[in-house]
C-alpha cells in the first residue's frame, strides 16, 4: 500500500512547537526547525521524537535550509530601518528588503523564502504590528513579500476565543508563490469557556501568599483611583480569560481564578496554560514552572494555526512528495544538530 504523501514544512522561531503540532494535523512533515532559546529547544524536542531545533537562524546559510513547501515563523518584531527606506523613496533609488530589513530578524525569513522559493508560508506576530511605527513596519514587511518577493499576500487579524477560552488576537500573514483562490479559514462563533479547561485537583502551592493577594488588591485600588484600568483580573469561569502573557510567572495577576468565599484565587496550572493555547494534553512539559508559563505565554494557538495550515494545504500543487520512513525523517534535524555543535 503506498504511503501517504505529505508536504513538507520548516519551523522558524519554533519555541516549544506548537506550529509542527498545527501543521503535522494538516498532513505535514517538519523538515527543519530553528529555535534559539535552549529551554524551549527541550520542550520542543521532548514532543517531536527527540528533533531539537538548529539553534541561531542568522548563522545558517539559506541555501542550506531543507527544500519546503511551507514555511512558517513565529517571529519577534524588531525595529525596522523606516529611516533609510524613507530616504532611498526620497531620493528615487531603488532598494531591496536587504536594505530595509537589515539587522531585524524578519530579514532572514525573507531570506529564506529568496533562496528556497516555498509555495507558501504562515507568519504570526502580535496585533500591534499593525500600528509599529504609525503603520510603517507592516509596510515594510507587505513591500518586502509581495514586490520584492514576489508572493501574493493577504493579512488578518484573528481572536482565538472561538476555539480556546482565551481573549488573543494575532496578526497572521498568509502568501503564495502563485495566485491562488485561497479563503480564510473560519472561526466558530461558539465559544469554549474556561471552566472547562480547569484541572480538578490542584497543588495548593497555585493559591496565591495572602502577602500577594493583598498586594495586587492595593495595587488595583491606587490605579482605579487615579483612574488608570490596572490590575488584577478574576477570570469569568463560564467566559473567556484574558490574553496569557510570557509574564505570567511573576504574580499571575491578568488571570486569576477565583476560589470561592474566604480563599484566595489561584494562578493557572502550567496544564491549564497549555490547554488555554490548545496544546493536547499528552504534551510534555519538562522545564519548570517559571520557564513553562513563559513558553506558553510566547507560543502559538495551535487550533487557529491548524486551521490557516489546512486552508493553505488545499492550495498547494501536486505532487507533494512521499512521505519517508520516520529514521529517514531525522536526518535533516541530525545534521543541523551537529552543525549546531
């Protein structure tokens, strides 16, 4: 019996995987991550056979990247030179997305897809990149991909609270190599709540000191009285919490849940954050607390990503190549990892 065929994908900025996780539901094989933070690495490779991601993506040489069908990063927003792309229109002179997008991450994505030509790819990044610098860093990055590169792109921001019971909104970017008739994936009006996500027994080390309850209650009441909106927040057991940040460790405070009368509220569990980004339960996580909150703080919702993937796979052209022997499979990741050594 043949094997199923499958695409091929690369994860940039993997931090602990949640882009491999939305995309191997999609019918996809990770050809080659990259991620630079060694404790996101372990979480990575502890839930994807043992691959751990190359480590610095500047100090790799495209040409060397696994050939893809779909790229994807996560990837940080860092300051655009506007200034000297500003000045290049100004004075007529025609310039690359090297000039504008040197010395920012987003220039060796752009680098990649230059060198590899991938059919298509997935990028998230926070909703005010929308607003960066009046507008201008997303213009930067829109000329970059569709006139420099190439690609026929579209951008949109999506909510996930209508597939986790979470208040986040990402920017995600969608482009093909090719016009294609591709449509946006919806998200159900129907939403989960966050009662439903909730462990049933908790290590009482979650229920917050009464020092730092007491804390972040003054800390509210000075804010609310100079008229500021800062402060804890009680999530709505039958609702949506706030959006779960990478500070989340340091007192817990955008999303406590209450704990009935004469009890002091609780952080989330580290579980609980993962089903609060849609990771499955049978994920791993082997780094401490601290580290896991900031992990899942940074990453990815998987079930929207899941669903861009799977719009954007139907899109891709035939054939895809076969999927190989998983032992096969390692070998990108194995010869990255003695480069990384």
């Amino acid at each position: 019996m043949a094997r199923k065929k499958a695409f091929r994908f690369i994860d940039l900025f993997a931090g602990i995987g949640g882009f491999r996780i939305a995309l191997e539901q999609a019918g996809g094989r990770c050809v080659f991550a990259s991620e630079w933070d060694k404790f996101a690495q372990l979480t990575y490779a502890a839930n994807s056979r043992g691959h751990w991601p190359y480590g610095d993506i500047t100090t790799i040489a495209p040409e060397e990247v696994p050939d893809h069908e779909i790229l994807t990063a996560g990837f940080p927003c860092q300051p655009f030179s506007i200034a000297g792309v500003s000045k290049a229109n100004a004075l007529g002179r025609r310039h690359g997305f090297e000039h504008a997008t040197q010395g920012t991450l987003f220039f060796n994505i752009a680098k990649i897809i230059q060198a590899k030509r991938p059919q298509a790819f997935i990028l998230e990044n926070v909703k005010n990149l929308r607003s960066h610098d009046k507008g201008r860093t997303l213009e930067v990055i829109l000329r970059t991909l569709r006139e420099e590169l190439g690609y026929q792109v579209d951008y949109r921001v999506i909510d996930a609270r209508g597939l986790v019971p979470q208040h986040r909104e990402r920017i995600y970017f969608v482009g093909f190599r090719k016009e294609t008739a591709f449509k946006w994936p919806t998200i159900p009006d129907k939403r989960p709540t966050l009662g439903s996500i909730l462990e049933k027994n908790v290590d009482p080390k979650y229920t917050l000191t009464d020092h730092l309850w007491r804390y972040l209650q003054n800390y509210a009441a000075k804010h609310q009285k100079a008229g500021n909106g800062f402060g804890y927040g009680l999530a709505p057991l039958d609702g949506v919490s706030r959006t779960l940040s990478a500070r989340y460790y340091k007192d817990g405070s955008e999303i406590l849940i209450p704990q009935g009368e004469g009890k002091n509220p609780r952080r989330l569990t580290p579980r609980e954050c993962a089903r609060l980004m849609g990771f499955p339960d049978d994920f791993v996580i082997p780094v401490s607390d601290t580290r896991a909150y900031k992990q899942f703080g940074n990453s990815v919702v998987v079930p929207v990503i899941a669903r861009l993937a799977k719009a954007v796979a139907k899109h891709l052209e035939r054939p895809i190549p076969v999927a190989r022997p998983r032992e096969q499979e390692q070998t990108s990741f194995e010869f990255f990892e003695r480069r990384a050594s």
